[in-house]
C-alpha cells in the first residue's frame, strides 16, 4: 500500500494550493473528515475538493491531480 498524500491533514490549512498544470489555485482554509476547503485569492471563490484529488505536499504547497479548469466541478 502506498503512503497517503499528506500525512496530518491539519498542516496544509493556510498553504498554497496548484492544480496538476501548476496554477495557483488558492490558500486551504479548512479540512473536514472527506475534503479540503480551498479559498481563492480575494476570497472571489470557494472550492470543496475531495482529499483523494490531492497528489502531494511538498511542506509548503499542496498539489492536485486536476488541471485548474477541471476544477470547475468542485466550485461551491
């Protein structure tokens, strides 16, 4: 079995986020038990991801196995 993405979910809340073509998506503002909560710059938007669409965090930014345009389906 492979190692989960992140390890203790509480530590990515407040880092960058980028989709799978490297946009910067946002800042994590919350985790919950099936998902991150991810607030775009401005606070303009407001995306709820489901944690198995995190690829990796590197300690400083969060990574997703969607491009930015796919993310349109997780908008709130």
């Amino acid at each position: 079995m492979s190692e989960p993405p992140v390890l203790d979910w509480d530590r990515i809340v407040h880092k960058n986020v980028r989709s799978k073509d490297r946009a910067d998506v946002g800042n994590v503002d919350a985790v919950d038990e099936e998902s991150i909560v991810i607030i775009t710059e401005g606070a303009r938007g407001e995306y709820k991801i489901p944690k198995s669409e995190v690829e990796s965090f590197d300690g400083a930014e969060v990574f997703l196995k969607s491009t930015h345009s796919e993310l349109k389906r997780y908008k709130v």
